[in-house]
C-alpha cells in the first residue's frame, strides 16, 4: 500500500466516541479502525489472514481503561503479524509508546507462562466447583455491621456502558439510600456509584491467557484473595454479588465468612455466550459455576418473571427468590436537568437542524437488541419513502456499538444515509441521559431468541426511556410488553387510524417486524402531541414503580421475612 494509505487503530473493543475524537485530533492523515471483538465472530484463521492483509505506514494500539493494559500483550502479538511499518501504543492519555515485533516476541514468553498459571486456576476451580456441588447451603447469621459488600467481579474491558452499569450503580446506591453502607469491589472504577461507597479495586490481569477464557478463572482466584483480605478487617452484614461468567466468589467467601449471600441472575451467561457468541472452550465449567452459585445463594435476585420460572425449574425454593425488572434512578434520568440550550447544542453537535425530529436508540448492539432489524427499517425508508422522511424532517441517532455494528453499517451503505442517521458510537453512561432528552422519540426493537426460547431480558433502557418521558416504539415482547402496558398496538387493523395517548405509554409492534416498526415511527414522528402523552404517561408509570429504591425495598423485605437481615437492619428496612 502507499505511503498516504490510513493509519489502522487496532483495539480489542469499540472505542468511545470521545475517545475516537482525541484519536483523531492526535494521529494526523485518515484513520482506519479495527477491533478485534468484530474479527472475533470470525474463525481463529481469518482473524490472523486479515491481520495479515494490513500494509499500513503505522498501526496503533489503543487501550481506552487501565483494565485493558491486560489486553496489550495480546494485542501487540496480533500487531505483530500484521505488515505495518510502524507498531505503537496509546493509551487513554494519549501516551505513545513505540512497539517493535521483538517485544512481541516477549511477550510470547509471558503469555506462555500466564496461561499455565491460567490452566492451574481453572483445574483448581473445577475441583472446588466439583466439592461445593455436594455440600448443602451453609447456615448463616446476618454480620453486626451495617457494611455490604457488593461484589462485580466482571473481568471488563473498554468503555463501561450500557443497562449492566445502570444496574450495577442503581442497587449499589440505593442499598445507601436505604441506610446500608457499601464495599464495592470491582475491576475498574466505580461507575456511577457515588462517593459514599468505600472502592476496592480488583486487579486486573497483568496479561491475559490462552484460552482467553481461562483467565477469568485466575482473576477470580486473585480476587477472592483480595476480597476476603478486605473482609477479615471489615465486618459485613451481608455478600451481595452481581453473577458472572465462571465466578463463585460469593459462595466461597459466604461459607468462609458465614454471612449470607444475595446473588443477582440476569440470565445464565453460559447460555448467552453458547446462544449469542462463539460459545465457551469450557462451557461445563462455566455451567457449574452457576449451578453452585445458585444452589448456594440465600437469596436469588432476577428481573423477569421468565427468569424466576426458570430458577423455579432448577430447583430454587419460591421463597429464596425476588423478581423484580430493572428500574432507574429518577435524579439520573430526569428530562428537567437539562437546559434548552444544553439540548439545542447536543442536537447541533450531533448534526441535527432545530426542526429535525429524531428518533433514537442508545444500546450496546447485541444480539437481542433488534439494532439490525432498525437498521434495515432505516434502509428501507431511505431507499422507498424518503418523501416522507423528508416531510416529517425525520432523523435517526443510533447510539452504542457491538456485535451487530457490522450489520449495521452494511444496511446503511445507500446513498445519503449519512443525511438521515448519526452513528453516534459509544459513550460513557452518565451521558446517554443527555442523548436521550435531546430526541424525540426513542425505539426499542428487540427480538425474540433465535432458539424459539421465552425473551428473558429487562432492557434497563427501557426503564431509562420511560423516565426521560419521551415517546417509545417497542417490541411487544414478554416483559416489555408487560411494562408498556396499556398501549398503542400497532395491529395491522389499527394502523392508519388517529390515534390518541390517552392513559397508554408507548405504541408496541411485533418483535422482528421490519413494516410495522416502520409505521409505528412515522406515525410518533408525526404527531407531536402523541408523543408528548406517552412520554409524560410513561414517567409517571416509572417513577410510580421502577425506580431502583423500589428494586431494593423488594429485597429487603424479602430478606428480612427471611432472616437474613438481623435486627438491626429491619428497624430501618421496617421505617421505609
């Protein structure tokens, strides 16, 4: 290739749009982007032959978090086999640190060594998954501090975005605002958990292993060491851990303590990365881990009615169970926070003129959020009713990256797409609620599971657009169907009518159905007043029932009818 070819940032994950701009403002001439999570669907073969296919005057590696330091060694190997003239590093300081493929070579070494180790903590798991599967749920008595200990031993890398944070953030403070205190222990900062909350940080790996997946076994083994150093000095009343892929630190820590454990299920993570992903090396691990984890826990918290079916089919006692959807904090996404003038320069800065209607999804484009299937409903107005795109002034903002972005980008490669539809990228959760008051109408497209399975999920944006008090269109689709009640449906007998908001929420369509969600965002797009009864419907319905104090309240009361918070603790669960 020439010499003025575009320079290639290379990262494991999709960077943050503020993150790509200082790139930009840094790295002189065109940039080229490529992460390695998109070349992963593919096999390990294609990955290393378009590495190959790179002929580029510099490659940079681009770590945006310091949990991704861990990922360097890896990606500077994967650099290596690439034809690029120059190799360098940038972190998010925008540090540059030169790179040559005899460090790579180093590193070969390293990685070498930490997968060995890798291979020892996940043998060593095993065998303890293996005896915990045979023990009983340990008898426990609630601690005498007021302390929590909330545990998100998720090995994360790249941006923190999307529901997991909110969610994270949303019980960590409201188990405060409920007159707890908390331990957080995390890889990374601390989210949007307030400064209430003492941090301890997880450490990361210094580098990851091979198998990858093998790595989250010695991260767990590192970080239960951490934890229990923490908790031998810091009396707690009770474990509350957020569950993840192979990690049981919550029931070993619970027996070692005898302090009872409160786990949160979103939905088994083995089944996701076997359903959703590349499946897992070590799938019956992974599912072992869970199952002890759940036999073990005191309390099961989930968020669908789906989910505790499913729990109930495994054997979990009715009463160890609380199900409760995902919610909000009501000062987070409040629509009043923000200025006339703050949303007019979000709009402006997003390219959008002060007439424009915009209709905007905010997600992290995976596999059930139905981003592909608006991409192509998208594509189809562009390319059969731009007339009436043009006459509503509508415009889309998709905000996020993943998996599906390919699919996205392939259905908006037409003509002038780029005049209709603002691919946003990432951005930090704290601002998604900015994004969200600056649009008029917000979409949630989800479909159902492509294996015929019940639609289990909570989309916490749900929750989020509901509270920013602006019109939806959603998939009717088990628990979003549930919440967006009563409804607009858009039936193929009700479509053309004039619909008013009445006492109704949001307006629902089928799951997948590319003509229907079509004409559920024309009719909102064109129709303000509509818009504006379901958005004031829908806040009232979300600060009514899904905030995250009433999450919480729901698990504290369930804990207290059970024994699990003491005396102490119920006095001040019993005056809320």
């Amino acid at each position: 290739m020439r010499a003025d070819d575009p320079h290639v940032v290379l990262s494991n994950y999709p960077l943050s749009r503020a993150f790509r701009q200082q790139l930009e403002a840094c790295l002189s001439g065109e940039l080229r982007w490529i992460n390695i999570a998109e070349l992963r669907q593919v096999s390990l073969l294609n990955l290393l032959r378009e590495l190959r296919n790179i002929d580029a005057p510099c490659l940079s590696i681009a770590t945006e978090d310091q949990a991704s330091t861990a990922l360097l060694p890896v990606l500077e190997l994967l650099a290596a086999v690439s034809r690029a003239r120059h190799l360098q590093t940038i972190d998010a300081q925008l540090r540059v640190r030169v790179s040559t493929r005899a460090h790579a070579f180093k590193h070969a070494v390293n990685l070498a060594w930490e997968s060995l180790c890798a291979a020892a903590d996940l043998v060593l798991a095993r065998m303890a998954l293996r005896r915990l599967k045979r023990k009983r749920r340990a008898e426990v008595v609630p601690g005498v501090s007021q302390r929590v200990a909330y545990l998100n031993c998720n090995l994360w890398y790249g941006l923190k975005a999307g529901g997991s944070v909110g969610h994270i953030s949303g019980v960590a403070n409201a188990l405060m605002d409920a007159g707890l205190e908390l331990t957080l222990f995390s890889a990374g900062d601390r989210l949007l958990v307030d400064e209430r909350a003492a941090l301890v940080t997880l450490p990361p790996p210094r580098t990851l292993a091979l198998p990858l997946e093998s790595s989250y076994y010695r991260f767990g083994r590192r970080g239960r060491m951490t934890i229990a150093r923490v908790l031998k000095e810091q009396p707690i009343r009770f474990i509350y851990q957020r569950m993840s892929l192979g990690n049981y630190s919550g029931v070993a820590l619970s027996r070692r303590f005898g302090i009872p454990l409160v786990l949160e299920y979103n939905g088994s993570e083995a089944w996701v990365a076997k359903n959703w992903g590349r499946g897992l090396r070590f799938q019956k691990t992974a599912e072992l881990a869970e199952e002890v984890s759940i036999r073990h826990a005191h309390l099961v918290v989930t968020v669908s009615d789906v989910l505790r079916d499913e729990l109930l089919e495994r054997g979990v006692d009715a009463q160890r169970i609380v199900s409760y959807p995902n919610c909000i904090d009501p000062k987070t996404f409040d629509p009043g926070r923000f200025t006339p003038a703050t949303l007019a320069s979000t709009r402006q800065e997003l390219g959008f003129a002060p007439g424009d209607v915009v209709a905007t999804f905010v997600g992290t484009f995976g596999q059930w959020h139905g981003v592909d299937v608006l991409a192509n409903a998208i594509r189809r107005m562009i390319l059969e009713r731009r007339e009436r795109l043009d006459t509503l002034r509508l415009k889309f903002l998709l905000v996020g990256d993943g998996q599906k972005m390919p699919l996205v980008r392939e259905a908006l490669a037409v003509a002038d797409a780029e005049r209709y539809v603002c691919l946003a990228g990432l951005v930090p959760q704290r601002e998604a609620p900015r994004y969200l008051a600056a649009s008029d109408l917000l979409l949630s497209p989800h479909v159902s599971n492509a294996d015929g399975s019940r639609f289990f999920g909570s989309p916490t944006k749900l929750f989020e657009y509901m509270a920013m008090g602006r019109g939806i269109v959603a998939s009717e689709l088990d628990q979003i169907g549930e919440v967006l009640r009563p409804a607009i449906s858009l039936a193929p007998a009700t479509i053309g009518s004039a619909p008013v908001a009445g006492d109704a929420v949001a307006a629902l369509v089928h799951p997948g159905d590319v003509t229907a969600l079509i004409d559920g965002i024309e009719m909102l797009a064109g129709n303000a007043a509509l818009r504006d009864g379901l958005g004031g419907n829908a806040r009232r319905l979300a600060l009514a029932r899904y905030t995250w104090a009433h999450h919480v309240d729901a698990i504290l009361h369930r804990m207290k009818g059970l024994g699990l918070l003491g005396d102490l603790c119920a006095a001040a669960v019993a005056e809320r």
